[in-house]
C-alpha cells in the first residue's frame, strides 16, 4: 500500500460516514476497512508515525480531514504507559499493528443526567487486543475504558480512527465520581 492507498482508504471511509449517520452504523460499516488497512500499515507509515516518547504514550496524527469529520492516528504505547479513565465522546475505530493493547473497562451504574459528577462506575471486564485485532465503541451511552500495556509486555502499536479531531476527551476520576474534558494537542497523550 502507498500513500495512494492511504488516500483511497480516506475516501471510502469519509464516504461511508456520510451515509452513515448513526454511529452504530458508521463503526459497523468501517470495521472491515480497518482490519484491511492494519495489514497494509506498514507500507504506508512512515517512521515518525511509529515515535514513543518515554512519559507517556505518544499520539502521531496520519490524516485529519479538512472539514474535520474524521481523524487517523497511530499511538505508541512503551510498557507500563496508560491513558486515565476516560471517553471518547465520539464513535472510533482501532485496529492494532504491533504488540498487545490492553482495554479495561468501567460501566456505569448512575444514569447519565449530563452532568460531571454524581458518576458510579464499576470496574468491568478487559479486552487483550492482539495484532490484527480491530476494535470499535460509539458514544451514547459512553465506552469508558483504560488502555495501554502493562509492564513486563512488549511496545503496542496501534491505528485509531475517530468520527471527529480528536482534540478532546472526558476523563473521569472513579473514586470522586467526576469527570472532566480535557484537551490534548496532537502529538501529545
Ligand atoms: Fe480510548
């Protein structure tokens, strides 16, 4: 694959949002897309979409549509690196690449009023992400979950497509039952 390729990937996939407006629908239809594109990353990535950075995960943005409506990035996860609580606000797509990526994830019990606190979370099942494994969430009611790669496991590489920039996300604090929008830049976790 080039970046012809990843540019035909592009346009089916900005395609299939249009006329998909239900998330549900959207992520169902994108899927397939995705586990292709994972087996053709490699030709297509070029090396600073493969940086990690020894802090925290490292976000490497692929592609940003110019009306906004759809993003593709690669994180690198180091062992031991992991995202807080948090959602998405938006429908995603993530397909892995490299290594095993973790997702553990909460439920919540208080219903959703819209408000930032008064949240009940309970803890829930995790999800091991081989390579090649494509996973999806929509918004409504909220895929609240924590991803990385324990210590011990080698670097993940992973292939996150989103419905929209992913310039923000809620972060919730479990035990104070709030959560927050936080901004994050492009390149940062
Ligand atoms: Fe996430």
């Amino acid at each position: 694959m080039s970046r012809t390729d990843l540019a035909s990937f592009i346009a089916r996939a900005s395609a299939l949002v249009r006329s998909h407006p239900e998330p549900a629908d959207c992520v169902l239809a994108l899927a397939p897309l995705v586990l292709d594109l994972v087996d053709r990353a490699p030709e297509f990535l070029q090396p600073e979409h493969y940086r990690s950075d020894p802090n925290h995960y490292a976000r490497n943005l692929v592609h940003d549509a110019p009306d906004a409506s759809l993003s593709l990035y690669t994180l690198v996860w180091m062992p031991g690196q992991w995202t807080p609580v948090h959602d998405h606000g938006s429908w995603g797509v993530v397909g892995v690449l490299e290594g095993v990526l973790e997702e553990r994830n909460f439920v919540r019990l208080s219903p959703d009023r819209g408000a930032d606190d008064g949240i009940e979370l309970a803890r829930g099942g995790v999800i091991l992400l081989g390579r090649g494994a494509v996973t999806s969430f929509v918004p409504n009611p909220d895929h609240i979950h924590v991803t990385g790669v324990p210590t011990g496991r080698p670097r993940a590489v992973s292939l996150h497509l989103y419905g929209r920039m992913m310039n923000s996300f809620n972060t919730y604090d479990v035990q104070a039952g709030t959560r927050q929008r936080v901004s994050v830049a492009h390149n940062e976790s």
